[in-house]
C-alpha cells in the first residue's frame, strides 16, 4: 500500500475561533461560514485560514510549470493600472467562499486540506468550463491526452524539478515494478520482510505539473518537422504541497486542475506560436467578460536557473517580440521567470481588488535537452524543438472562485449551476405530470418508451432543471428560487396544460443582462411580439422554451 508523505511545513492542531466576515444588517442570518460550522464553532486550520490580503502574492504560481519561489512584486506604472474584473464591485465584497456555501458549489474537509470536494452544483460549472475549452481546441490545433498522476523519482531528477522543487512535491513510497528500473540498477531479490521476489520500494512523485509526461509523449515517436508544431492538451489533476498557512478556498489549492497544453515546435514558428496563444486568452476572457487584464513578462530569476544565460536572453528577446506584435501594453517582472525559461503571465484582480495569475505562457530550451528530444530537419539532419509551455485559465480551481466572485450568484445561463426551475400553482397529480414532462422537454431528455432506453447523441446539451411542487404558495417558491440564483423560474398552472400547444410562463428576471436578453427575444423574432411581456414574463410552448435556452448556450449567454 502506497504511503503518502507530505511535507506539512506549518499549521497545528489546534482549532481557531472564527467570526463572520463581512457582516451586515442586509445578510440573511445563515449567510456565509455559519451555514457549514455556526459561528464561533472550532475549525482545523487546514481548512479555514485568514491570510493578509498583502500576503497573497501576485504571481502566485498556480500556472503550469512554475517555480515555486517567493515571486518579487510587480512593479506597475501609472499608467498600467490593472481595473477589477467587475465594472461596479459589490458591496459588501463577494467572497467565493461564501458564495460557494450558499450556492452548494462546494465543500471541505479535515481529511483532505487544500483539496475542495466540489458537490453537483459546482461539478457542473467546473465541466462546463472543461467543456468549453474543450470545444476550442480544435480552432488552435490542440489534441488532448491523458497522462499519469505518479511517476519515478528517476523522471524528476532528469527535468530538474527534484532539485528545484521537490520542496513543493509530495512523494510517495510504492513498490518496484521487475524490469522497469533505470539502466545499471538492479532490483533486490528480498523486500524488508524477508520475502523472495520481492522488489525494494521506490520512490515517487506526485506530479505538480505536465510538462515531464508531455515530453514522454513527444519521444515515443520519430518525429519529423513535417510534424510540428505538435500541441497537446491536458486536464490532469496536479497535487503542490502548498503550506496550511496559505491554503484559501479555491484559490490557494494543493490539488488542482490545470488547462495545460504544451506545444513543441520550432524556432521559427516561436512568434505564431505565442500570437495564437494570445488570441486564444483574448477570445476566452472575452467570453467570459474578464478584464482587461495585465500582460506581465517574468525574467530569468538570479538563482535556482538550469540552461545558460545566453538561452535565457534568446527565450526573454522571442517573447518580448511577441508581445510587442500582440499591440498590447504589458510590464516587465524582473527575476519571477520559471526555473526553466521565462513567462508571459495574466494577471486578473478579484472583487476584493487582490491580484491572480491565470493563464500563463513560458519558454523552454531546457526541458527538450535534457529528455534528448529531437526531430528531422528538411535535409535530414536532428535538431531539437522549442517547448512551449500555456494555460488559458490556469488553475480550473481559482478560475472558478474569480468568476464566482466576478458573477455574485447570477451566473450567465451557459454556465449557470441552477439555470432553470419549474414552480407549480398547485399539487394537483395532473400538474405534477405536466411539470415532469415540462422537466424532460426543457433539459433535453428525449422521451423514451419504458424499456426502450437509447444513448444520447453526444453533441446533446442537457441542462439540469429543477422543480418544486411543494405546497408552498407561489410567491414563496418565486423569492426562494431567487433568492438560490436560479436563472429562469418556469410557472405552470392548469390553465397552461389545457391550451394547445400546452405552455408555460417564464420569468427571466434572475438572468445577468436580462434586458438585452429581452431585447433578443424581441427583436430576433423567435417569439410573436403579442407573447412578450417584461413585466409577467414569457408565454412560451416548451418547443420555444426549448430552443430559447439552446440560443442562450450557442451563443454563451
């Protein structure tokens, strides 16, 4: 059995008293933290920890590959100040956090500190966020692969990342495979309990990152330059031994997602490679309505650099070609550059005005050389490609708690966790009937005879719709679905299922920028002009429903 040991640098035993944050006369009384431990109740301090906001640092190396050093402040100049992501921050301050126990997105645990374990609502967001890039890849060429979580000592030690950040890992003891040991090792014939046969334990590494696996996957074939650039994508989880002290919600994490992509090409094709790469962070953040953001270069750091100072001038002179084609300002960050190249990192504020590196693009000479990668030039000679290593959102985990925040509880439909709830006027069987099938036409679940169950087409969009039939009156069920951030409330009565078509009323009230949402509907013609009502809402037959919410998600509303 493999045995875990981590480096737990601070953080004791001892619980810590809390108080409410934020408080105010306007908050709901089980607003926040009490609604998981009341106030004043003792939490381990792995899980809930206050940190200075000035001890949160700014490129916080949550990106692929990044070095995990005490990076040096940024320096920005007036005229480069970073805004907020929101236009008009809310008052008091969102807190992901709080927000995240409010909206049932996720939890944490004592037996799993730095791990948040994210519950149905939020599992959907962070797909949907999986999803969406997912759908992109094909525009930028990238193909996604899927690599292991665990790998030899031996493999770290050959990227450098044992010497330069096994600090940061965790390390784990597990048994020997026969055969698979380095060139001119042997394995022992006799474990430590006297058995034959047996194997001596190794060690092993969780990986904090992709790039040693991706640069396996390049040399188990003969490439030639006919082949490159070759982009690989990878959404495996990382685990970064981050100490108790900074762990923080989503955005301090010890395991977590990363959007990486690593792309192999050549010299010559460094500056599309990274125009592209930029294009693609501009598209996305536009989707999202993040920004404007901060392009920020991070230099060779003055210790703890493998490669010479030559190929680091060469990797800092491509990337700042890059940036000055990309016609965007961006500052330089002195030293901050990652163990094995420099970077071009993003910095996005939160609505609590702290800055966070999201996406991040870093170069790398290193990395090919040291795993001996090479590929066949035109007049068949080798030579080696360029690694470059990208991520779009960076962390999924503190992707997600900056667009929490940026979106306070109203969440655009595409993405939102409770798009959509059917209320009922009555408990009437009949009504009850007419909601499960209002249920199954508006999430997209085809009808199906008992016993004849098909599979989903796969480029079916399946939205997640609620209903309450209790018997509660209806202006009571319409304040609680809002007050849970649901996007559309669907209200049916007798009425509705007696006209033909049947139909249903929706109100859109809880949708971000619902009266450009009106607007759509008005004018783009997909409902008569006679249906609309913005002060009652929408009278809409479930096939209009239908294809109102698949409008909203082809077009990332």
């Amino acid at each position: 059995m493999a045995k875990v040991m981590g480096f737990v640098k601070s953080g004791g035993s001892k619980g810590v008293t809390l108080t409410r944050l934020r408080a105010s006369a306007k908050e709901p009384s089980d607003f926040g933290l009490k609604s998981l431990n009341q106030e004043h109740h003792l939490i381990h301090p792995d899980v809930v920890k206050v940190v200075p906001m000035d001890a949160q640092n700014t490129a916080s190396h949550y990106c692929s590959c990044t070095n995990p050093r005490a990076s040096q402040p940024i320096q920005w100049d007036s005229k480069s100040k970073l805004r907020s992501t929101t236009e008009h921050l809310p008052r008091p301050p969102a807190d992901h956090r709080e927000l995240g126990t409010r909206h049932s997105l996720f939890t944490t645990s004592i037996h799993s500190p730095g791990s948040p374990l994210f519950l149905p609502n939020g599992a959907y967001v962070f797909n949907r966020l999986i999803s969406f890039l997912r759908t992109q890849y094909t525009l930028f060429g990238f193909r996604e692969v899927v690599t292991p979580t665990i790998y030899k000592k031996s493999l770290w030690e050959k990227s450098g990342h044992w010497e330069n950040y096994a600090e940061d890992m965790y390390l784990v003891a597990g048994r020997s495979t026969p055969g698979a040991h380095e060139t001119g090792k042997k394995a022992s014939s006799q474990d430590k309990t006297g058995k034959k046969g047996s194997s001596q334990d190794e060690e092993f590494g969780l990986k904090p990152m992709n790039c040693p696996g991706h640069c396996l996957l390049f040399a188990s074939e003969q490439r030639s330059y006919r082949d490159l650039p070759i982009r690989y994508a990878d959404f495996s989880p990382l685990h970064r031994n981050e100490t108790s002290g900074a762990l923080s919600g989503l955005t301090r994490v010890r395991r977590f997602h990363q959007d990486d992509g690593h792309i192999f090409c050549t010299e010559s094709q460094i500056l599309e490679e990274i125009s592209s790469t930029l294009r693609f962070i501009g598209m996305v953040y536009h989707t999202f309505q993040l920004g404007p953001y901060k392009l920020v270069l991070s230099t060779r750091p003055k210790d703890h650099f493998i490669g010479s100072v030559e190929e680091w001038n060469r990797a800092e002179a491509q990337l700042k070609e890059a940036l000055d084609a990309s016609d965007q300002a961006w500052t330089v960050n002195e030293g901050d550059g990652a163990f094995y190249g420099p970077k071009i990192d993003i910095i996005l504020k939160d609505s609590d005005g702290k800055e966070h590196q999201t996406a991040t693009i870093q170069l790398d000479f290193q990395l090919p050389q040291r795993f001996d990668l090479h590929y066949k030039t035109r007049d068949g000679s080798t030579d080696r490609p360029v690694l470059i290593h990208r991520a779009i959102l960076g962390s999924l985990e503190r992707f997600m708690a900056l667009l929490i925040e940026q979106c306070n509880g109203r969440f655009p439909f595409w993405i939102a966790p409770r798009p959509c709830i059917v209320l009922t006027i009555n408990n009437t069987d009949q009504l009850l009937q007419y909601a499960k099938q209002c249920q199954q036409v508006l999430s997209g679940i085809p009808y199906s005879e008992k016993g004849h169950t098909r599979p989903e087409p796969l480029d079916r969009v399946q939205i997640p719709v609620d209903i309450d039939s209790s018997a509660r009156s209806l202006p009571k069920k319409i304040a609680t679905a809002k007050e849970k951030g649901y996007n559309y409330t669907v209200i049916i009565g007798p009425l509705d299922q007696q006209r033909f078509p049947p139909t249903v009323t929706m109100d859109a009230h809880t949708q971000p920028e619902v009266d450009r949402i009106w607007g759509l509907l008005e004018g783009g013609g997909s409902v008569p002009r006679e249906q609309l009502n913005k002060r009652h809402g929408l009278r809409y037959t479930l096939p209009q429903a239908r294809a109102h919410f698949e409008h909203l998600i082809r077009n990332y509303k």
